[in-house]
C-alpha cells in the first residue's frame, strides 16, 4: 500500500529503525521520509483504534469536576503548558478585543488565559460527547468542527490557535487548509506541539536506550502518527503558504519523569531530562517542543 508523508506529500516512505507499535491487535509502522525525514505512522487507525487509544477517562476527565472547572497557571518548570502561555504572553498587548479560535481546545486553559488577557474566545473539539460536557463545566462558546462550519460560515478570526493536536491527525494539512475558511488578511496562527525526531540531549539518551533494547515492537498506542523535525516541521507551515513571524524551539521533560520519584531508574531519568532542557536553552534548535506564529502569504 502505499503511503504519504503528512507534512510534505513525499511518497516515498521507507520504514524506520524506531519499534513498532503493537496496539488493539495491529501493528503500527514508522516509516521515514525521504524527503522531509518525518516518521509518520502508517496504517491510519480506525474509529474503532482512536476510541480506544483516548479512552473515557483520557477525554471526559471533567466528569469529575463539581460545579465549574478553574485553572492554576502556576504551571512547573518545564510544564508544555506553561510554554504555551509564555509565547501567548509575548503578543498580550495585542489580543484585547480580539477574536481567537482554539482547534482541539482541550480542558480550555488556554481560552481562559486568553480571555484574562481581554480575547474573545470560541473553542473546538472533535468529540460531541466532550463538547457537550466542556459546555457544562465552563461558559465558554464551544463547537464540533462541522457545527463552527454552520455557525460561522462566511466570518473570520483574528488569531487561531492549535496546541499538541497537528501530530495527533491523520490528516493534518486538511485539516489546516478547513481552517484558512476563518482568516483573512491579518490572521495569525498561533501553533505549538512536539518534535520527537528534533535533536536534544533527552532524545538521544532515549534512543540509545531504545538501540541497546534492539525491541523490534513495543506495546504502545500510536497517539503520535507524525514525528517532525524543527526543520520538516517549518516545511509544514510554508508549504501551507504560511509567513513565519516566530519560531522557537523548547523542551519538556516527557516522555522522561517530570519530578523526583522515589525509584532509581526514574531519578537518573529526572535529571537526564532537566539537564536536556537547560542544554537546549543554550543551543537554539534543540529541543522537542515548537512554538510557531504566523500569518498566510
């Protein structure tokens, strides 16, 4: 069968070194390519496959909130997060008044913190189910993707937000061009999530690691079905026709212990990754996190 790259349509797939993912009785390949040197995962998973990989628990955790969800912004070192809210920080002068769309919003921290800094906020998630419970437990304005369609045809927003969602797709660059039907001129994306092929002192260790193993497979569910580089990932933009105006790279801890457990093992690998992330605050294009902001050429 044959496959595509998801962030630059190359064709040509070969499979990777990096362990298969055996999950839900099938078994998922990395295959590298040639062109870009992203990892896609390949088959796509089903309906069936995505129901399980974001089980109950991963998708309507706010079940179990009383009353109305509030938000800690004392996020720790190191926290995806709390980088999100510091590259959203950087234009807080700007976003009063404004309109910002959040793809694939999640538990809604960062509308919350978008609209402390004067935004009007809508957000978007995939799952009715979860729309419908967010609703419950927040006021914010909340859409499918096809109910935002309907609701908001022929309008635009002023900034557009997707957060750790792009690697989550089957279809990324689809799903970005639905977007572009809500800008317009001066629209900004602003776009964060992982690079787990980027080069770093943490993903070297744990690819060494993986090596020493020599598993050909890992049971795993493939929730990451892309894995970019700093590099592939930026083609990804441009080749969606969009105009860098930032582009920084940081680094979280995961999938290494973000705290001190009482285990050996987990405090060698605490320190690998804190040690990772201070070495990549002096190497500018290491790291395995993006913060992307721009607009459409």
């Amino acid at each position: 069968m044959d496959y595509s790259c998801r962030i630059c349509v190359n064709n040509s797939l070969t499979k990777s070194t990096y362990p298969d993912a055996l999950f839900n009785g099938k078994t998922f390949q990395y295959l590298k390519c040639s062109n870009c040197s992203s990892y896609n995962v390949y088959p796509n998973p089903t309906a069936e496959d995505f129901s399980k990989m974001y089980g109950e628990e991963d998708h309507y955790y706010l079940k179990n909130v009383k009353n109305k969800l509030t938000y800690d912004f004392n996020f720790s070192f190191g926290d995806h997060q709390g980088y999100q809210i510091q590259f959203l920080k950087q234009i807080e002068h700007k976003l009063k008044g404004k309109t910002l769309l959040d793809y694939a919003c999640g538990s809604g921290f960062y509308m919350q913190y978008a609209q402390n800094l004067g935004a009007k906020v809508v957000g978007v998630e995939f799952d009715k189910t979860f729309v419908n419970l967010l609703k419950d437990k927040t006021e914010f304005e909340l859409y499918t993707l096809d109910e935002l369609i309907d609701k908001y045809k022929n309008q635009t927003f002023d900034y557009i937000h997707l957060g750790h969602v792009l690697e989550h797709l089957t279809n990324p660059i689809e799903i970005m061009e639905t977007l572009k039907q809500f800008t317009n001129n001066e629209t900004t994306f602003l776009i964060d999530g992982p690079l787990d092929r980027n080069q770093c002192l943490h993903r070297w260790i744990v690819d060494f690691g993986s090596k020493l193993k020599g598993k050909k497979n890992r049971e795993a569910a493939p929730q990451h079905l892309t894995l970019t580089t700093h590099k592939s990932q930026l083609l990804f933009f441009d080749n969606l026709g969009l105009k860098k105006e930032k582009y920084i790279i940081t680094e979280t801890h995961f999938p290494l212990p973000s705290k001190l457990e009482p285990s050996i093992g987990k405090v060698i690998n605490f320190f690998i990754a804190t040690t990772s992330i201070l070495l990549s605050k002096l190497i500018p294009k290491f790291g395995n996190i993006f913060h992307f902001r721009g607009k459409l050429k």
